[in-house]
C-alpha cells in the first residue's frame, strides 16, 4: 500500500514538473483544508472525525494534472463494561489526469486507498450540455474495530477485527445550462463484495448503494436560486468472521437497509442567503432466522477447545437483533456575508450563519437470546426504544480573506469556521421491556416491566451540547 | 464472555440435576436393592439392542408427543422452573414407559426413556428437605440449585459443613451421600440406554426446536453419554468418601470450634479436640466406604468411558463432514470448513488428539506447575488408589490427650516470676474470660490480657466490644494459687484512673489453681513455666520419626529450643528432620517426588518467607507487650 502510494506521489510530481516545461505557460491552484466534528466526548462514550485534505493542480492547454493527499480520522469508542471501538485512521495519496477536448473531456484518477477511476464526459463544444460516465473500482480498509472485555481472564479479551471491502462504483450524470438555469442529475451504483482476510478476526460486507440527486438553479442578476434533491438507498450485509488454520467461521451477521432522502432550497446573494433544509432517512436492521445468520453467536467466537466443542451440544447461546432507526430533520436559516475590503487587492468576508432546527428521530430495539440445550431450547426477549425531539439553533461563525492577483503575488485565500448546535429544547425518552418464552411451549409467559425514562441522562442532549465542528482552509492559485 | 464458567454451572447443574434422579417409582426396566452410602446399588437394566422400528400410527403418533414434551421439559429445565420440569417429567415417563414395553427394542423410546430419567426431577426427599431447610435459613423460599454458579453451590456446601445450625443438625453428610449414591442406579440405566443407542450409528432421532427439526444422531448421543459418565465419576467421588465430620450425629463440635473466636480458650475447648481426632491413626475420615472402594476406583475408567465418548462423537461428526451438509444439515452442530458450519474438520480432529492425550495423562501423569519456571509430575488416577484417607500421608505425630494440654512439653524454662509469657498467665486469661461467658453467654468479640504489677500481682483486662464493656481485675498469685478482686467494671467510659476496689464484684471470678504442668515447687520455690517466644497453643501433641520417637512438640516448634543458654530459633532447614512424611510421593500422585524436592522446592516454594517472618513478628508482639 505504501509503495503505491509512493509511486502515486512520483507519478504526480513528475507530471506536476513535465507539464510545466513542456508548455511553460501553465497556471496552478492549490488548496489546503482541515475540518473536524467533535460529536461527543466522555468517559464512556467517544466519537469524533477530522480531515485535511491538500490538493494541487497544474492546467496547461487541454489538460490538467492534479495530485492530492488526504489524510482522515474517525475515532469512536463505546464503554460500557466493556470497550468497543472503531478507528480509521487513513492518509490516501491520489493522482490524476484531466484531458480536455472539444466536444470530450476524459479523466483518470488513482489513490493510494488504492482505487482506480475513471470518468468520460461527452459535451457540447460550450458545455452547455453534457453527459458523462464514472468507473471506478478500489480495495480501501475501511476501519479496524476492537473489543476488549473488563476482564483479563475471560476467554475472549481482546478481539481485533480488520474491515477490508472490493468495491465498483459506477456512475451517470447530465447536465445543462440553459438561459441561465443550470440543470443537472447524477446516479450512482456502488457494490462492494466481501474480502476474507487471513486474520484471526475480520468484517467484509456484500452492500449495494444506490445515490441520485439533481440540482436546479437559476442566476438572477445579483443572485442566484437553487433546489437541491439527493436520495440514497444502501443494502449492506456484513459479516464478522474468524479466520483459524484454513477454517472461515462466521460469529457475526448485521444486514442493514437504508433510506435517506435529502431536499435543499437556497436563494445566495452576494451579501446574505436564505436556505432550507429536510432530511429523512430510516435505517433497518431485520433478523434473519436462518441458522448460521444471527446476529451474533458467541460460541463461534470462541477458540477450538473442549469447552467450545461441548457447548455446541449443551450451551449454544446465539442472539438475533432487530433495529429501526428513523431520523428527519429539518432547518431554516440564513446567512449574513458583508464584504470588506481592506486593501486595494484585498477582501475580508465575515460570515453569521444562523438557521433553526427540528428534529424527530426514534430507535427502536429487540433483542432475542436464544439458548438451545440438548433439546431443550428458551428464548428471552428484550426491546429498548429511544426517542428524541429537539429543536434549537444552528449557530455558525466563520471568515474568508482573499487576495486578488497582483504582479507576482498571485491569488490566495483563507477561510475558516466554526459551528455549535444550541438546542433550546431536548426530549429524550427511552423505554425498555423484556420477556422470555419458550418456543414450544403452549402459553408464553411474559415479564414486561416497561420502564420509561424521561430525558434519561440527555445522552443526545450531550451530544449536542459538546459537539461542534470546525473548518480551516487555505487555497492559492497562480 | 463467560463461556466457561456457563459450561461450568452446566456441569455443575447436570450434576445438580442427575441428583435429582429417584427410583422410587419403581421402574419396570430397572431394578435394584436400596442404596446406601455403605454399599452401592446393583442395577440390572433391560435394554434390547439394536432400533426396533414402531409400526402403528398411533404409537407414532404418540411418540411425537412425549418427543415434543421432552423438549418442554428440558426447555422448562433451562428456564430453571424445577416445578414445572417435575410435572411434565413424571407425565411424559410414564407413557414412555408404555410404548417402550410394546416396542423395547426402539431407539427413539430408548432415548426418550434416557433423557426422562435425566431429567427426572422427582427429587430425592432428603436433598430437597435439605436444600429447603438451607434456602429457609437464608430467607429464601426455595434454593434454585439448578441455576446457581459454582460460586453460590460453593457457599452453599460450606454454609452446610461449616456453618450448620439447629435446622439441619438432624441431616448427616451420611445422609446426603445416601441420597445422592441413589441416584447413581438411575444414571446407570440411562447410561445403558444412551450407550445402546450411541453405538447405531444409523439412528438418527428428529426434535422440533426453535421452529425447525434438530436431527440428533451419535455426533450429539455420544457427548451426552460422556456427560453422564462424568456425572457418574463425580457422583460416585462423592458418594464414596468418607466425609462424616459429625460426633454420635451431632454437629456441636463445630459451634464449640466458633467460640474459639470470642472464647479464645483452646484449654476447655472440645472443638479443637474433636478436630484433632480426624488426623488419629484411627479415623476414618477422608477414607473410602469399604462398600464402595471398587466403584471409587473405576473412576478413572468412567473418565475414560467418557472421553472415548466424546472422541466418538466427534469422530462421527468427522466423517458426517466427508459427505459435505448432505447428512448434518440439521445436525445439533456441524462439522465442516465453510462459513456456514460449526467447527472445523482440522480443530474436530485436535480435539480428538488432544483428548488422547489427556487420557494418557490421566493414567500416566503430567507435569504441573508448583512455582514460577518449576513443575512436578502429578499422577491423578494414584488418587484413586488410595481408598484409605489422608492419614497415613501425614507426618509421623502423636495427638495427646486432652489432660495433657496443660502440661507444656518443650519450648520453655521455668521462672520464679510469673512472667507474661508464662503458660499460667495465658491460662488465668482463659479463666477470667470463661467466668465472664458463663455471666454473660451473649457476649461475642471479647479481649482479654493482662499485665505485671511485681512478681506476685498486676492486672487483668477484659474488653467486650460489642456493646462496648471493660473490667479492670487485681490479680494476686499465691503459689501457684490466684484470687482476683475487681477495681473497676464500666459499661460505657473506659476509664482506668481508679484503683480503688470495688465494694461489689459484677461477676465473681473464682480463685484459680494453676495446673502442675505449668506451675510446680522446687525445693520450696514456686516456679512457673514460661514460654520462650507464645504460651497460646497448648501441649497438642509431638511429631515423630518413623520409629514414633518424639523429634520435637508442637509448642517446641513454635518456640524454638535452648542451645547452652541461648534460645535459638528453628529453621526452615531444620523442619525436614522434625516434620517426616511417611511418603513424600503421596501414594505416587507426585512420582518423582523425593525429600529433597518436597522440601527444599515444594514446601520451600509454598510457604516462601512465611516461616522466618513468623518468629519476626512474634518478636514484635513481645515487644509491644513489654512497652505496655
């Protein structure tokens, strides 16, 4: 993975530097640019990304050559007697060529992830229209995820498991522009297909995306008006393995469907815009009865000795999990962006975005646990369900300074902000039930004992109280 | 992830639950004499060989049902619901008692039969008046046996032999062995049945579990019959020692033990005496029961019949994988390398090599690890050998009896001044201590001590904690005579300013002679025993050579001996020529096992510095005494 990458940055530099002296007349544009959301920090629960992302590119005549190097964080971690956590922590180099021609454009990107893309645009000699077709194809890690029980002795401490996935993204889009209005749409198909890693512990997944979105603007004189659709639906089944002496076991099977469906309208002036937001998605989890398809079988887990060999017989405990998450939320607000000029050549851009949120979002959980013994066989239920109602004020703060081209000095530009969710009020309910039955039993005795908690904890009132985000860039063009 | 220590409360309720197992229904396929813990019961049980096919609809039909009431049974058991497991237990067996007289060569009947008697919980009168009696002590109304972890079944077991009360005096452990030696014949007959069946390895048996069919075949039949073998060993170790720890059927021994904590007097203490008894040369405690010395050695091959079975099923399960899902799709688990199996052919195969090599073991010995970097070969069937108690492994000693206690023996010098550490000032704070027990039988967590005045008087301290109490005593020794008077007794404020008598004693202390032993005229001076470094342990006994020539006392031991004049501590070195093991292999348990492993490695490595220190620290207690 390294040497590729390295060999992706050799590619690029050289390209950066041939381009330059074949057509001595080139121009550049670079940009530099962090970002992070800090969602959540406490002793128990953890979860936050950040990014940097440093890109260059070089345009001479019909092409353009550009390199990039990204580097991107995700760090989650869950305590809870036991410590789950999830970190991908990658720097993925990437480089590429852009080929411009009359009525074709064609591109060809790499990364270090490593993946392969490549893009054909067909348009018309004015880009007044144009259609164009992505294919790309990649091999990335996608996250380590590890499991540590409280315990030192416990049979199973320490669990390590490595996500890898192959993916093929394939996508379609059209666009025109036409007196004014800018129309365009875009489908996309990714398929993943599941990697076996020889590690004693690892994830793969068989997911099918779908993503489509269109886009309608209109430029006014000073303005401009925008309607923004985007809608995705994901199939993913993922696997937890482990991998022993030539010898695949599954413990672990979590089949996820998702929906999202996401609307934007924004009017932009030069000085201030006016924008709302809705967003709905649901996610499912459905329990597979079939055998070898629970959602975790914890006797699978377990090292081959005696003790896992006779509980085959006597003890398998296996547990099933159904899931429903929805979300929908929506925000209306605007921005303020009064422009300064300081200097001649020189502008400062303060910006005030203020928009007011809602949102509903419910979790529902049922949890089976299985036992079967010999011929014995009982089974306890148990359901949780969350659900929260807030609304509030996005609040955002944030700056950009832009010097224009002068002489030598050529354009450069800096931006930075910040953002904080201010929620002014948060519901959060959470209820919890169980019941255990035994399946070939004629009457099901039932234990519920619902248990509704009120703003218990403001576990998601906390997330919004200690999330924020961040955005810091830097970009220069010659 | 506590996989293991759920396979261990499984074990642990197998057993629980093969206890349970009567034959008081009077089986018409099993018949036996009465079982007692002095001789294990003969069973003869009829099974015909070979799966004889059910032709009628009707029994087919029927059979489906008690196949589907077994699953509610052991689904019921899993639940822990020991009534319900009870009803639908007794119900089910009778009707296969039924079919299994029309068809007594069917396997199905014969498995049906095996798994009733399994899980036949009609329990045995006196474990359940004895589990009863234990969860109404504890405030609970019933002990739910079949869910505890070894944990609570741990406490429970010691609750009953340490901390008996009134409740259960009337329970012997003879009695509780009796009961659970009953259950062995059921076991037996299942074991005969599951052992018939396992050995087809054409019958395959369909349960419908968890809404869908489970085809149980030898792969899942052999397991089970180990189960019931180890069950089989671990019932019969238990049924065969002897554990009677009670004296003429009482247990009042124990409760005089207790009192030793707020007694404190090992002098009138017959706890100490009866425990001293259990390590005679006459005991029987820890031996095993004459009538079941062959079962108790065959232990070892039931563990032998137990890991074959598991070895066997396995092996089936093996060449099941041959064919692919073809012949285990429904199997309990499968044997086989893809994703959708249980285990794999490669670990199915480690576990059947390294099963071997664990019954090697078992016969031959393996190496275990006594301290960092150190091993010792251990020999576990020689344990079986031995069937006759611990006591002929213990070093060559010599308990004496209970009127020599007071007589010191070794570790000591006489003085003219009633010393502290005199065994008579010990002995006259057992006095004053008993006096106030009698006056106050309540009373728990009481210190007594003492201190010198002048060679003849001083003063005696006793404290109860409990409610807080404490007396000031004046005592006056008079040869070896001594008379007390009280200078101070209050209930609340421990203010020991007055020296001024007491008009009234509050309890009356009577005068005390001190024994011979401690206390004697020489050529018309009294003198007094005084030990050199404790006086708290009295004259218990003496360790010998092989010969029963005295090598040193116990109170020796303790105390060190006198070398010329000075007093010179015992060192580790020296224990191996007074402490003498008959056989320091133990009856070969430890094969390479010689003196100078044993003590200079094994009792080395085990007690560390544990032995110097303790004369270090009774130096510092003297120490303190004396600034007092």
């Amino acid at each position: 993975m390294n040497a590729i990458f390295k060999s992706l940055c050799a590619i690029g530099l050289t390209s950066f530097l041939a381009t330059s002296l074949a057509y001595g007349e080139v121009s550049t544009k670079g940009l530099a640019q962090c970002g992070g959301l800090f969602l959540l920090d406490t002793d128990s629960k953890d979860l936050s990304g950040t990014f940097c992302h440093v890109n260059d590119s070089v345009s001479a005549g019909k092409y353009t050559v550009f390199a990039g190097l990204s580097n991107y964080r995700i760090d989650g971690l869950w305590n809870d007697g036991w410590t789950l956590s999830l970190n991908s922590n990658r720097t993925i180099g990437s480089a590429g060529i852009q080929a411009y021609f009359r009525y074709i454009s064609l591109s060809v990107k790499a990364s270090s992830q490593p993946s392969l893309a490549s893009n054909i645009t067909a348009h018309t000699r004015d880009s007044s229209f144009y259609a164009s077709a992505t294919f790309e194809r990649g091999n990335p890690e996608l996250a380590t995820i590890s499991w540590e029980s409280e315990n030192d002795s416990d049979e199973v401490h320490f669990i390590e498991a490595r996500w890898e996935t192959e993916y093929l993204r394939k996508g379609f889009a059209i666009g025109a522009r036409i007196a004014g209005n800018d129309v365009d749409a875009h489908l996309e198909q990714i398929r993943t297909a599941p990697q076996n890693v020889h590690r004693e512990y690892y994830i793969k997944d068989s997911s099918r995306v779908w993503f489509w979105d269109s886009r309608i603007a209109h430029r006014f004189e000073r303005s401009r008006l925008e309607l923004y659709y985007a809608g995705l639906y994901a199939n993913a089944n993922i696997f937890g393995n482990t991998y022993r002496d030539n010898s695949i076991k599954r413990f672990m099977y979590i089949p996820l469907e998702a929906n999202l469906h996401y609307g934007d309208i924004r009017w932009e002036h030069q000085l201030f815009g006016l924008q709302a937001r809705g967003l709905k998605a649901d996610i499912r989890m459905e329990k597979n009865n079939k055998r070898f398809f629970e959602t975790f079988a914890p006797n699978r887990l377990l090292p081959a000795s005696l003790t896992q060999t006779l509980s085959f017989s006597f003890l398998q405990r296996n547990y099933r999990v159904d899931a429903d998450l929805d979300l929908s939320a929506i925000t209306l607000g605007g921005h303020f962006s009064p422009q300064f000029d300081i200097t001649r050549h020189t502008k400062i851009t303060p910006r005030i975005d203020i928009h007011g949120y809602y949102t509903y979002d419910d979790v529902s959980v049922d949890k089976a646990s299985e036992t079967t013994s010999f011929i014995g066989f009982k089974s306890e239920n148990e359901s949780w369900s969350w659900m929260l109602e807030s609304y509030g004020i996005i609040a955002g703060l944030g700056v950009s300074v832009e010097r224009a081209t002068q002489g030598i000095l050529r354009n450069l530009s800096l931006f930075a902000t910040a953002t904080q969710l201010i929620p002014l009020k948060t519901d959060f309910i959470e209820r919890g039930k169980s019941e255990k039955q035994e399946s070939s039993a004629p009457e099901t005795p039932e234990q519920t004992s619902p248990d509704e908690n009120k703003n218990a904890g403001l576990e998601s009132g906390k997330i919004f109280r200690n999330g924020f985000g961040a955005h810091l860039g830097f970009s220069i063009q010659f | 992830m506590k996989i293991l220590s759920k396979v261990s409360i499984f074990t642990f309720c197998t057993l629980a639950y093969l206890t349970g197992c009567s034959t008081d229904e009077g089986d018409d396929f099993i018949s036996g004499s009465n079982t007692s813990v002095d001789g294990p019961q003969e069973t003869k049980v009829n099974v015909v060989s070979g799966c004889e096919e059910i032709t009628d609809d009707a029994d087919k039909a029927t059979i489906e049902q008690i196949k589907t009431n077994l699953t509610d049974v052991f689904s019921s058991f899993g639940e822990g619901d020991l009534n319900k497991t009870q009803e639908l237990s007794s119900a089910t067996k009778s009707s296969i008692e039924a079919i299994l007289k029309k068809y007594p060569g069917n396997c199905e009947a014969q498995l049906a039969y095996a798994a009733a008697i399994i899980s036949d919980v009609v329990n045995n009168k006196k474990i359940n008046n004895f589990l009863d009696t234990l969860a109404a002590r504890q405030g609970k109304t019933k002990y739910d046996l079949f869910t505890k972890d070894i944990d609570d079944a741990a406490e429970l077991t010691f609750n009953y032999t340490i901390n008996s009360s009134d409740d259960i005096r009337n329970i012997l452990v003879s009695d509780v062995q009796s009961a659970i030696g009953s259950a062995i014949p059921s076991l037996d007959s299942a074991i005969s049945f599951m052992t018939n069946i396992a050995n087809d390895d054409e019958f395959t048996c369909t349960y419908f579990i968890n809404d869908r069919d489970i085809e149980l075949d030898r792969g899942d039949f052999a397991p089970v019959l180990a189960a019931m073998y180890v069950a089989k060993a671990s019932l019969t170790a238990l049924v065969s020692i002897n554990l009677n720890i009670d004296e003429n059927g009482k247990y009042d021994w124990i409760d005089s033990l207790e009192e030793l904590e707020y007694r404190f007097n090992y002098y009138s203490n017959h706890g100490i005496e009866h425990l001293l008894k259990f390590i005679g040369k006459d005991s029987k405690f820890t031996s095993i029961h004459n009538s079941w010395k062959t079962e108790y050695k065959n232990i070892p091959n039931l563990l032998d019949s137990a890991i074959t079975y598991v070895q066997f099923g396995l092996q089936y399960g093996l060449e099941e994988a041959e064919n692919g899902m073809e012949t285990q799709e429904n199997d309990l688990y499968i044997v086989g390398d893809g994703e959708e199996a249980h285990l794999s052919t490669a670990d199915a195969q480690k576990i059947i090599d390294s099963l071997t090599t664990i019954r090697k073991q078992l016969h031959e010995g393996f190496d275990i690890e006594y301290a960092k970097g150190k091993t010792i070969k251990i020999n576990v069937s020689k344990l079986f050998e031995n069937t006759d108690g611990i006591q002929k492994f213990l070093p060559y000693h010599v308990v004496n009896d209970k009127s020599e206690w007071v007589n010191p023996d070794g570790g000591f010098y006489w003085s003219e001044d009633f010393e502290y550490q005199a065994y008579a000032q010990r002995y006259m704070q057992g006095h004053v201590g008993e006096t106030y027990h009698k006056f106050k039988p309540s009373a728990r967590d009481i210190m007594v001590y003492s201190h010198d005045e002048d060679v003849s008087t001083g003063y005696v301290y006793l404290e109860v904690y409990d409610p807080y109490e404490k007396s000031k005593i004046r005592y006056n020794v008079d040869g070896c005579k001594i008379s007390f008077t009280f200078v101070f007794f209050d209930a609340s404020i421990p203010n020991l300013a007055d020296t001024i008598p007491l008009e009234k004693a509050p309890w009356n202390i009577p005068d005390l002679t001190i024994p011979n032993g401690m206390c004697k005229e020489d050529k018309g001076t009294i003198k007094y025993a005084v030990a050199f470094y404790e006086n708290e342990v009295p004259n218990f006994g003496y360790f010998t050579d092989k010969d029963g020539k005295k090598t040193e006392t116990i109170q020796g031991l303790l105390n060190g001996k006198m070398v010329d004049t000075e007093i010179e501590k015992y060192k580790f070195e020296d224990l191996r020529n007074i402490i003498i093991f008959p056989d320091v292999t133990f009856g070969g348990i430890f094969p390479n096992m010689t003196e100078d492993i044993f003590w200079n490695e094994f009792v080395k490595s085990i007690i560390d510095d544990d032995f110097d220190e303790y004369y270090e620290d009774e130096e510092d207690w003297d120490d303190d005494e004396y600034d007092y």
